[in-house]
C-alpha cells in the first residue's frame, strides 16, 4: 500500500499532528514526536458509490441474554475494588511504579482465579518463565493451573489467545509488546496504543477478560496515558509509599463500579496479603497520643477507615516557612491554616509546618480538615489530644465546622477499635460520646 498519509505522534502525551515540530504543541515536550504512517488521511473514507450500506440497526435497552456472571478471583481485595469480581470480556490497565508489586498482586490474581475453575493465563513480556515460576514458588501458588508464556510478539500473544478459551489473561507488561506492523519501538505511545487496542478488541470479541498492566513514569502518568486509558473499561492505580509495606489498590476509572473503592494489602516474603482490617494497620499503635496527632475517622470507598494525622509546628529557622505535606493535599493544608488564623486567632506565618497521614495512606475527603485542623492546633498548643478520641468534620471558609457523609459508620467503626470519644459536627451521632463543635474556633477551644 502507497505511504499516503503521515502523522506525527508525541510520544509524551498521545497528540497527534499533521506537522512535525521540535515540541508538541499539546504537551510542551521537545523532540516528542514520531512519525507514523497511516494508509489514509485521518478522517478520509473511501466512497461507497454503488455499494449499499448497511445502515444502523437499532436496538432496545432491555437485554433478552442474561449477562454473564463475574470472575470472582478470590483476592477479594482485588475483586471488590473491579466492583465485585471481573466482568467477562473486558479490559482493565493496571498502572503503579515499577517494583510496586502489580506482577506479584497479578500472578496472584490469576492463581487465585485458576484455583477456582477460571481458565488463565498470565503472559509476561518482563520476565522468563523460570523467574515467575520461583515467585509463584515463593508464594505458594505453584499448584494452580495457570498457563504461563514469556512473550513480547504481539502477532504470536494473539494467536495464541485465539487458539485456547481463556477466562482471564494477564498481560505484564503492555510496555513491552510490539507489533511487526508498526515500525515504531516497544514502549512508544504509537506501539503502546496499537498493542492495546488489538488485545482489547480480542477481549471484546472472544469474551476474554483482559488485565494490562502499565508501568507508571515520574510525573504519575501511565506511559502512553490517555490512549490506553480511554480504549479499557477500568482504570487501577497499584499504589505505595516507599518504606511502607502497604499497598493500597485504587480505581481511577471503571465502567463497572464505583470508583471510590480501596484495596488494602501488606507486602510481605510471601507475596501479598490481603488487609481485611485497614484501621488497625494505619494507627500506631500502643502509646499515649503525642501532641500533634489526631486519628481521623474517614471513609474509603465503602469501608470506614481510621488514620492517624500527624502535624509539627515550629519556629521557623528561615525566612520563608517550610509546608510539607504527605498523604494530604497541600491546597488544603492552606485552607485549613488560612481558617485557623483568620477566624480563630492562631498565628503560623513564621513557623514551619509539617503534616504526615501515617502508614503512607492518601486522604482525599474534606472530611479530613477538621483532623488536620486538631492535630495542627494540638501541635502548635502542646495539648495532646485524648488517646481515645476520635475527630472528623468538613471546614468551610468562615470558619463553620459541617456535617459530613456517613457519620454514624465512622463512629461505629471507632467503638470498634476501643475509641470511646469524637470531636465532631453537632449531631453526628450517638455510637460515642461526641463532642459537637459546629465551628472551628470551638473545636480549638476544646483542645486548648
Ligand atoms: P513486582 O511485583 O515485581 O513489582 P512490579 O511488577 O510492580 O514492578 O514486585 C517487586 C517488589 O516486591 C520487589 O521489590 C520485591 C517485592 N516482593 C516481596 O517483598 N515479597 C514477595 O513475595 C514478592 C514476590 C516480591
Ligand atoms: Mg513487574
């Protein structure tokens, strides 16, 4: 077929120009683009004059097949973060840093599923079949029935996937795979995208549920980002602090459930284990409360989950005060301190201020301020808050402290773990002996 028609793809960020140019006008990164060659212009399709169409046939809403049940693999962790279980012929990225664990948190997956009847294979394009063999050794996973390939061909992946029926494939990584029909490298956004699409058209077709793992580059994006995460129909992010030996699985996007579940699981000789009881591993336990912490009562997903926030405030050494924060958002740090200075006559201008989420857990619900807000003012005063008090509530700019989602399940699951107060919004409920503050300056009151 004639070259006639060239596009340039940035290899950063996905855009595709009809120009070359020394930096991509999309994303700003140089010496980005890559030529790639299509049989025809973009947009371009060939007439039809003569020919019939078929039209559109259209269809009801109401299905007369039954769907499919799920793959339930019993890493239930894993499962319930899918939105219980994998749906049958569809497409997952699995994205984290390098040495996270996705391989192991995926070998596991499908021995799991193996196990249980599902038919599985886990094709690696990283390692050889004699390493993964060792780690599923290791892991005592070695009895389960999972077909295993070192393979990085994506025409030879794809034919071998045509001539079995499989229930589950793993695909380690997508990074890795190249197809002789494009020139491009493995690991370019051009073979990423075209690896991607072919795999998620076979799960489609055949009714395969496929699991792509992607390796995730400095700046938090899955190499190839947007191409591939559009074209699956669920996004994970395998996360992890360094140090920690949590891990924590996240949905970024799924069509087949909510997105705001976790999965907790704990690094550990022998692969991962699953944490069914994430309060417990985020607190630290035994001790008298130091100044400066404040276990927040949150929500993951659907499970309630208690977290120590942790804050230090010091004179400051320099001229411009330090702001560090880890596991919270900085912007939100900012509120809170603008609130607590402004409406309840706390001075931090020159002082430094660190705030930390213990065991490396991010916290995203404005729920969290009123913790943040405790363990700065407890910090900042040298008052330790009780050992068994437990403290949430949304901060608004006038200083009112709000009510917030599924209070009562926050406060069950405190008494659950020995605590026997909070520091809340009026009215949150009666499990423990709350102490409702309706705003800030009160909250600060009680601590001081
Ligand atoms: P791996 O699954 O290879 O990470 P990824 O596929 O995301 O790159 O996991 C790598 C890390 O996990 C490595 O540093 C070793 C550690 N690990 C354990 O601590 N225990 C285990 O049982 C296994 C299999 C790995
Ligand atoms: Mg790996």
């Amino acid at each position: 077929m004639a070259r006639d028609g060239a596009v340039y793809v940035c290899q950063s960020c996905g855009a595709v120009q009809s120009k070359w140019a020394g930096q991509c006008p999309a994303c700003g990164a140089w010496n980005s683009l890559a030529e790639e060659v299509t049989s025809r212009p973009p947009g371009a399709l060939a007439p039809t004059r003569g020919s019939k169409t078929r039209g559109l046939a259209f269809e009801g809403l109401e299905s007369e097949t039954p769907e499919p049940p799920r793959i339930v693999t019993g890493v239930e962790e894993f499962d319930r973060v899918c939105g219980g279980g994998v749906v049958p012929g569809s497409a997952i990225l699995l994205g984290g840093d390098p040495g996270v664990g996705k391989s192991t948190l995926l070998l596991q997956v499908v021995a799991n599923a193996a196990a249980r009847g599902a038919s599985c294979a886990y094709i690696s394009g990283e390692e050889a079949v004699e390493q993964i063999r060792g780690r599923a050794a290791r892991m005592g996973l070695a009895q389960a029935p999972v077909k295993l390939a070192a393979e990085t061909a994506l025409r030879d992946i794809l034919d071998g996937l045509k001539k079995e029926k499989f229930d589950l494939v793993v695909i380690d990584s997508i990074q890795t795979l190249w197809s002789d029909v494009h020139e491009a490298g493995p690991g370019s956004v051009t073979q990423v995208r075209n690896c991607a699409a072919e795999l998620v058209r076979l799960a489609k077709k055949r009714g395969v549920a496929m699991i792509l793992v992607g390796h995730v580059t400095k700046d938090g994006q899955i190499a190839g980002p947007r191409v591939v995460e559009h074209m699956v129909d669920a996004v994970l992010a395998f996360e992890g602090e360094r140090g920690y030996p949590f891990r924590i699985l996240r949905g970024a996007k799924n069509r087949f459930g909510a997105t705001d579940e976790i999965g907790v699981f704990e690094m550990g000789d022998a692969g991962l284990s699953e944490v069914r009881n994430p309060s417990a591993l985020f607190l630290n336990d035994g001790g008298a409360r130091a100044a400066g912490a404040a276990v927040f009562a949150g929500i993951e997903g659907s499970r309630p989950v208690l977290v120590e926030f942790q804050a230090l405030v010091a004179p400051s050494a320099y001229g411009t005060p330090r702001r560090a924060v880890v596991g919270w958002d900085s912007g939100r740090l900012a509120m809170v301190l603008a609130v607590l200075e402004s409406r309840c006559g706390l001075a931090f201008g020159n002082r430094d201020i660190y705030l930390n989420v213990a065991g490396g857990l991010r916290i995203s619900e404005p729920a969290a301020d009123l913790a943040a807000a405790a363990a700065l003012v407890s910090s900042a005063l040298e008052e330790a808050l009780p050992q068994d008090c437990v403290v949430f509530g949304e901060v608004s700019l006038s200083g009112e402290v709000r009510s917030v989602g599924r209070a009562e399940s926050r406060l069950k699951e405190a008494a659950k773990l020995g605590f026997k107060q909070a520091l809340a919004p009026t009215g949150a409920g009666d499990a423990l002996k709350v102490t409702g503050v309706s705003r800030l300056a009160d909250a600060v009151r009680r601590i001081g």
